[in-house]
C-alpha cells in the first residue's frame, strides 16, 4: 500500500515518540491505480496510556511558509485534516489510503496527522461477552466506557492543537460516543453517518418498489447497530432503513464476523452475500457495510458489490471536499 520514508524522530525517556512521516511515493491503491501523490503528513503514536505528545517540532513537505499561520503547530496549513485513529490501525491506514486516492482525482492530497491509539479498545470486546443485565457488569462497562471517551477527547483536542482544521475519525466504534468526543470541539467534526447520508440523498435514488420511501440497509456488528447512528442520519435525510432481523444477525452476520477473525474469508464471504441477499429482497436501495470486517470479502467483479457501500468512502470524500473548499477561498 504505502511506501513510507521516516523523515525524522525524537525520542526520550519515558515519554512516546513523535514520527514525522512523508510519503514518499504511493505506488498502487490495492492494484486499481498508479498514484504519485506526494503527500504533507504526519502520523503520532501516543504511548499506552493514552497521553498525547506535546509537539516539539517535526518534519513536514510541501508547506508554504506564506501560509503557515503558527509556527508551533506540527502543520499550519489551513486545510490539514486531523485523523482520530480507531479500533484497528490496518482500518486506519485504509482509510489513509482513500484519502490519498480520492484526492489524486483532482490533485494533491491534503495535509493531515494521525492521533492512533487502538490499546485503549483492547478491553471492551471482552467485556462484551458478559450477560449485560449483571449490574457489576453495566458498571464495568460504564467506566470502560468512559475512559475511552475521555482517551479519545485527548487525542480530539491534541489534533486542535497541531493545526488541524477539521476533525475525522474513520472508525465505527468510535462513532458510538461521537456526541462526547465533539462536545467542545473548536473545529468542524465530520460525522461518517451524516455524509453517507447526504452522498444517498444528493445520489437521487429511485424507490426500488412503487409508492415506497427509498430503502437504504445496513450490516454492522451488534454495537454499532445498537448505538442506531446509522439509522438516525439516513432518517433524517428521508429514507427507510431495513436491519437484518435477529436471526439473520444470529445465523449469518455475527457468523461472518467470527469467520473472519478465524481468518475462514471464504465461510465468510458465503455468508456475506446471504446477509446482502436477504437485505435486497426487502427492497432496499443499497447497502451500508458499516464493519471493517466486511471490507474487502466480496470479488471487484461480484454484482453484489455494486449493490454495497463502504461509508469510510463518504467519510474521505467529505474530507476532501472540505479540505478544497478551503483551497479555493
């Protein structure tokens, strides 16, 4: 995917380290196209507990002293993109990588740095197994809760203070406490339901049955379609939502899921494209597949794929089209 250069990094005791990261040259996006974006970045990695480094200096390109507005910022560009990395920092660097794609069509990629902390999840998926009704158990999750809202409010305000000009987290757990993290927020904090949202509503879909709303479906893990993020934004924009009923969620996507932790990506493609079956013979549109787990299972040429949406698309698309907006002002 990505042919990084470390172009500088500081170290010392007790403290995290701060990478200053170029891309050098992006050689192929997943075979489907040749970029040679040079891209301004910079990726932080935060220490285990969660603190974010304080920015000593760092090395960047393509930054025009003209408009750099602090010098003590990691990035001064106006348009820099502040990332919030998520549960995974393989879907981190995908979604990097559709940045860095969408934004070769029309051409640089805008500057961004990356807060990523993925350590700060490890204990929720076990605590996920536990009968939720045993009141010690709620109050566990409560505190688990509350700590990763407040790790990821610290990464939200090290980015405003690294010249980020809007705020991204390319992760769908994450958006479960989304009104949390942006409470306070001094900058605009796009949010992965609204623009996949408004991408379906400028799209002008036709209702795939006579005298009905236009259906849009969504597939997820269990938390993500219990936080209903997904639901409340494509509702507000005017469309019927279909969820996979309980035993489609039992027998076939919580299965899906399972076999691709396993590794088992054929069982779960198999059950991938039941899941999306079942979802079109209800009528809808399109489909939302708001899981990393179910990126990347279905073949370039399966129609089903035609059918599906990753919405981490809508979310760089956004990202761009914010980042130009500034450009030409």
């Amino acid at each position: 995917m990505f042919d990084w250069g470390i172009a500088m990094s500081f170290h010392k005791p007790s403290s995290p380290q701060i990478f200053g990261v170029v891309n050098k040259k992006i050689t192929q996006y997943r075979t489907r196209s040749n970029l040679s974006t040079l891209v301004s970045s910079v990726l932080v990695q935060t220490n285990p507990g969660g603190d974010s480094p304080e920015p000593n200096k760092i090395f960047h390109s393509n930054i025009a002293p003209s408009r750099c507005k602090n010098p003590n910022h990691l990035l001064s560009q106006p348009n820099t993109i502040g990332i919030i990395g998520g549960v995974s920092t393989f879907s981190t660097l995908i979604f990097l990588e559709k940045l860095v794609r969408w934004s070769s069509k029309s051409g640089e990629c805008p500057p961004f740095v990356v807060c990523s902390d993925p350590a700060s999840y490890l204990e929720l998926p076990r605590l996920g197994s536990y009968h939720s009704s045993d009141s010690k158990i709620v109050e566990i999750q409560s505190n688990m809760n509350r700590l990763v809202v407040e790790n990821l409010q610290r990464k939200r305000a090290f980015l405003e203070k690294s010249g980020a000009g809007c705020v991204v987290m390319p992760c769908h757990l994450s958006h479960v406490w989304y009104r949390e993290i942006s409470e306070g927020c001094s900058l605009p904090f796009l949010h992965v339901g609204e623009c996949v949202a408004r991408e379906l509503r400028e799209a002008e879909l036709k209702p795939v049955e006579i005298g009905c709303n236009v259906r849009i479906g969504v597939l997820a893990n269990n938390p993500t379609l219990m936080a209903g993020f997904y639901q409340d934004k494509l509702q507000e924009q005017g469309f019927e939502v279909v969820l996979p009923d309980r035993a489609t969620m039992e027998h076939i996507v919580n299965p899906a899921i399972q076999a691709v932790n396993i590794r088992d990506f054929k069982g779960a493609r198999n059950l991938l494209k039941i899941a999306v079956q079942v979802l079109l013979v209800s009528g809808v549109n399109t489909v939302i597949l708001a899981s990393n787990e179910m990126q990347g299972l279905l073949p370039h040429n399966d129609p089903l794929l035609k059918k599906c949406i990753d919405p981490m698309d809508a979310l760089a698309r956004s990202t761009i089209k914010w980042a130009k907006s500034l450009e030409n002002d």
